[in-house]
C-alpha cells in the first residue's frame, strides 16, 4: 500500500494545477501544466526568479517522450498561453523536480 502521503501530493498537485495551472500543448498531447514566467527578477527564500528564463512543470506521465526528446537537444515546441517556447533543458536533480512527479523544464522563447 502507497503512503498516505504520496496520495496527498498528487491531489495537492492536482489541485495548484487545476487551479492555477494552463493547459500546454506539446507534440499535439494537451497536459495541464504549471508556469512561471515572472515580470522581474526576484530572489523568495532560496529561489531565483529570472524573467528571461520561464519554467515549466509537467507531471512525469503526461508528456511521453518529451523528456528524452529534450535531452537529445531535440527542437521541442511547448504551447501555453497561445505562445510558442522551447523547451531547453530539465532541472533538478536526476532531472526530476524535487516532488519526484514533475519534470521542471527551462524555456525559452523563439
């Protein structure tokens, strides 16, 4: 049996993205994502906001094969918000974002 807990992260998840999330389109597969592309560059507890460098979360299951397509320096497209951004590379450590379900992209526009 799972722990509680992981169940709890992936309602929480679940929840900021239905709430707070867009839907992206990518390889023509909509997921809904999570998207930070802030105006000013900020520093909030020990995370840098630089507003040349979007971000991108996706959950691990919902976009097959970008990951390794973006690893292989692919050109990959991802569309949110009605604008075009590549996808440059993922972050994190073993290139998973620290929940252990998302991927966490750097984008970047055209």
């Amino acid at each position: 049996m799972d722990n509680v807990f992981d169940s709890f992260k992936a309602q929480t998840l679940d929840v900021i993205a239905t709430t707070m999330g867009y839907d992206a389109q990518c390889r023509g597969i909509t997921a809904r994502v999570l998207f930070n592309h802030p105006s000013e560059n900020e520093k909030l507890s020990e995370h840098n906001y630089d507003y040349d460098r979007p971000t991108l979360e996706f959950k691990v299951n919902d976009w097959i094969g970008v990951r390794e397509a973006i690893e292989r320096k692919e050109d990959v497209l991802i569309t949110v918000r009605g604008k075009e951004y590549y996808a440059m590379k993922i972050i994190g450590d073993d290139r998973i974002a620290d929940d252990g379900e998302t991927y966490k992209v750097i984008m970047q526009e055209p």
